[in-house]
C-alpha cells in the first residue's frame, strides 16, 4: 500500500511541474491570439470607413 501512495505522490508531482512550466506558455499564447484579433478588428474598422 506505501508503494501505491509514493507512486501516486510522484505521479502527482510531475504534472504538477508540468502544469507550471506549460502554464505561462499557454497564457502568453492565449494574450498573443487576443492581441491579433484585436489588430485585425482594428485594420477591418479602418478600411472600411470612407477617407474624407
């Protein structure tokens, strides 16, 4: 039964360093798509208003 918690601590200890070295990542990735779409909202507002 120790073997069973020991390996179940290990296991949980390696996703754990896993999800905080994947973490940031994912966040940087998610702010740089936000980012895009807010650039090509902008670039789509701009050409479509008429120039005076």
């Amino acid at each position: 039964m120790n073997t069973v918690v020991d390996n179940l601590v290990a296991l949980l200890t390696v996703v754990g360093i896993f999800v905080a070295v994947t973490f940031p990542s994912l966040l940087g990735i998610a702010h740089d798509r936000r980012v895009d779409r807010q650039i090509r909202t902008a670039h789509r507002v701009i050409t479509s208003t008429p120039r005076r």
